[in-house]
C-alpha cells in the first residue's frame, strides 16, 4: 500500500507560480509512474502530467511550456512545478501512482491540494 499526501496548494495570481511535492511511502517508489491530475468544479479529473520510472516524461497541451513533473526517486517524492498560472488551471490537484503488474493494476491517490489562480 502506497501512501501519497500532496502539499504545496495555495491562492496565487495569474502569472505567478506553484511548486506541487508529493512524497510517496509504504511502496517502492522508483517502480511507480508517477502521475499529477487536476480536477476543477463541474468537470472531469484530467491528466497534467506524468513521469515514468524511466524518467520519460509526457504533459496534456494546456499545461506544455508551463509546468514541470520531476522525481526524485531518493526522496520518494514527485513534483509539479507550476509556472504563468492562468485562472483556468483553478483546481485540486491529485498525485497519483501507478504500477502494472504481470496480473493487476496497482493505483494510489493522494488526498488533493487546492490550487486558485486569480486574475
């Protein structure tokens, strides 16, 4: 069982910036595909961007240019750092992790932090 808390949330104006951390116990964290979605009111949890135990990296296009996912696998934890934030990037943002194995999938969540970009 892998236990995720994020930290990091907080209100900001557009333009500013945010550093997301989530550090990851009770599992093997360099396994993991490390993950950061954000969902905001009325609308469906999105991916934002994730991080492979390989490094690989991948953003959605909203966020390309902007925002930053790194690990570091010493200190078990994930980050997402979040630069010229725009009103519409409003939202909880959940760390997720992720692992497939030979006969199952196994998928953590964090509790969510709260981002607000005002303009």
């Amino acid at each position: 069982q892998v236990q995720l808390v994020e930290s990091g949330g907080g209100s900001v104006q557009a333009g500013g910036s945010l550093r997301l951390s989530c550090p990851a116990s009770g599992g093997i964290f360099s396994i993991y595909t490390m993950a950061w979605y954000r969902q905001a009111p009325g609308k469906q949890r999105e991916l934002v961007a994730d991080i492979s135990s390989g490094g690989t990296t991948s953003y959605a296009d909203s966020v390309k240019g902007r925002f930053t996912i790194s690990r570091d696998n010493a200190k078990n934890t994930v980050y997402l750092q979040m630069n010229s934030l725009k009103p519409e990037d409003t939202a909880v943002y959940y760390c997720n992790a992720v692992f497939r194995g030979l006969t199952r999938r196994y998928d953590y969540w964090g509790q969510g932090t709260q981002v607000t970009v005002s303009s």
